[in-house]
C-alpha cells in the first residue's frame, strides 16, 4: 500500500502501565496502516491489547499509562511528539472515539442537544444557533427520531440503541477523518446491533472517513472490514482481508477464535472453547504469547517469537507451526519484524 494513502500509520507501539506489581506491557509492538476510507477490524479477547492500541492512538491513556516507544503517523506526522493543545485539536476535529458503554460515556445531568453542542463549539466554528442546527442535523443523520424534540431530552429518557447513535452523532458532529469504534455493539442486542453497524457503514459510505473498528467478535466485523487484525497478548497474531481470516487463518489463536463462534453446521455440537486463560501481561512468556494455551505448541514456540511472515495465500501471520506448514512446501518468505501490509 502506497505510504500517502495511508491517513494512518502505527510503527512498533509499545504502551505500558506502571502498577505496584510491575510493569503491564499492554501494547507490544503493533504496527499497521490505516488508508483514507477504509475500515480496519481489530479483534481479540480481553485483555489482548486492542482498546489499549485505540487509546494510545488517541492519547486518552490512565494516568500510569504511557506511550513507550514507537510512532503514530498522521498523515505522516508523528502524533506521539505532539504537546497536549495540539491532541486536544486532534480529538474531535481529525479523529473520534465511540465507547463501548453509552450511558456511562453521556453526562446524566446535561441534556443530548447540550451535550453535542458542546463537541461542535469546542472543535467547529459553530456557534449557539448554528451549532444547534448542527446537532440536530447529525441526530437526523444516524435515525433518530424527531431530533429538535430530542435535544431537550437526558441520556436515560433514550434506549441503548438511541444512547449509542447519539455517540455516533456526537463522534461525527465535527467531520473527522478517521473515526474509532471501541466494541460498539457490546451492551447492544442482536437486532439493535445489526442497525448500528448497517449504521456506521452508510456513514462511511456517505462521509468517506476511515474507521477503526475494535471488538472481540470475529462476526461483528466478517461484513464490514477491508482488513482485519488479531491480537493477543499485545501482540498481532495475524492481518488479512476478511476471506484470510475466515477461510485461509493460519495462527492457531485465529483457528481457535473461529472454532468457539456458533455455526449453523455445528448444530447439536459443543462448542470448543481455546483452553487456559489469558496470558498474564505482567509475566509475558519469552516466545509466543499463546504458546501456553495452544495445542500445536512446539519447543521454539517457548524460546522465540515468531517473525511474521507472508504466506503463500498472500497475508501475515506470526505462528511457528504456520511457518513451519509453509517451510516445508518451500514457499514462505519472512517479512521480518512486520509493518503492516
């Protein structure tokens, strides 16, 4: 991919969090590209990494996190050396967040129309009436309902699914380039979910931004996605369109993360979920982060990490048994440390 479609890029992030046990290495070094338009899926369970890559894109970090090393390119420019006024700008205006969890992002006590109006005065030329015109005009946008009656209403007079397009609205009130999805969907029930994100796709159709969309369900993303990502441990496990990941996965996370997803050809069966728990960041094994918890674990697989490596179907993957499956047909070539595609 061409470096200047690229609206964003991630080099080698490392973010930490300093507690009294350790240090947490949340992020390990991930890098991917974003280009202008696009949407990038980021999947994982708990704990894997991928809200806190979302966060230090954003630089809305807890107060013992830290970005340690690595670069976040903007439109070629290293956001990470940026001071505060000028991340302040760039939340909002170039970039937004939408939170898993819409009634605790929404202030109780100010109403929806105060709320957004805020956003569009603080990152807009928008003003008292034409910053109201405004939100109404984006609470249109996203289907809700008789917007100039809305305004006036708190966050507990709407439902989930209202509170969450609300978010939406509020996120794209000031038109920003790339727009972060932190598992969107998750307080959300099956039908609501499947609006919202037939939602943010028509939006980013309509608006031509690029979209960041973070879950840890593989069938959230399976229609969305032009990329997917899957992390484990802070680390990228594996990046590929929708129809590698799905069809041609080779890192055994990835193969276990579809064999627990319910199918229509599994009915009757029992699921099978990956065994162990999460890896423990404050104890990050010396090779592979899923080695412990996978079935396929060679003794490399304890003492190196995997370099990622192009496979013969085209996308990335860092698993020893993939690379030793590839090896042996003699078509695998490493791409070394791995920056994205």
């Amino acid at each position: 991919m061409a470096e200047e479609k690229n609206i964003l890029s991630v080099v080698d992030l490392h973010t930490v969090f300093t507690t009294d046990k350790g240090e947490v290495r949340a992020v390990n070094g991930v890098s991917f590209n974003l280009a202008a338009g696009k949407i990038l899926g980021i999947v994982g369970e708990s704990g894997s990494g991928k809200s806190v890559s979302a966060y230090s894109i954003m630089q809305i970090l807890e107060k013992n996190g830290s970005i340690r090393s690595g670069q976040i390119l903007y439109k070629g420019e290293d956001i990470t050396k940026w001071p505060e006024s000028r991340m302040r700008e760039f939340r909002g205006k170039c970039c937004s967040i939408i939170f898993q969890d819409p009634m605790t992002s929404l202030n109780p006590v100010f109403t929806i129309g105060f709320q957004l109006k805020e956003a569009i005065r603080l990152h807009t030329n928008r003003k008292g009436k034409e910053a109201e015109k405004r939100a109404i005009e984006m609470l249109e946008l996203v289907g809700v309902n008789e917007p100039e009656k809305r305004i006036h209403q708190y966050p507990f007079e709407f439902s989930g699914g209202m509170r969450q397009r609300v978010m939406i609205a509020m996120a794209l009130a000031c038109e920003p380039d790339i727009l972060i999805a932190d598992e969107p969907t998750t307080a959300l029930d099956v039908t609501i979910q499947a609006q919202i994100l037939e939602l943010m796709q028509d939006l980013q159709k309509k608006l031509g931004m690029a979209i960041i969309m973070v879950t840890h369900d593989l069938g959230v993303i399976a229609q969305m996605a032009d990329e997917i990502i899957v992390m484990y441990g802070g680390r990228v496990c594996e990046r590929g369109t929708a129809e590698d990941i799905f069809y041609r996965p080779c890192h055994e996370y990835t193969k276990g993360l579809l064999r627990s997803i319910p199918n229509i050809d599994s009915m009757g069966k029992r699921l099978e979920p990956i065994s162990g728990t999460p890896i423990n960041l404050l104890n990050m094994p010396k090779g592979c982060a899923f080695c412990p918890r996978c079935d396929e674990a060679m003794k490399i697989c304890l003492e190196e990490q995997p370099p990622e490596t192009r496979t013969v179907d085209g996308h990335l993957a860092s698993c020893w048994k993939a690379i030793q499956a590839e090896m042996e047909a003699g078509i695998v070539k490493a791409e070394g440390t791995g920056s994205g595609r």
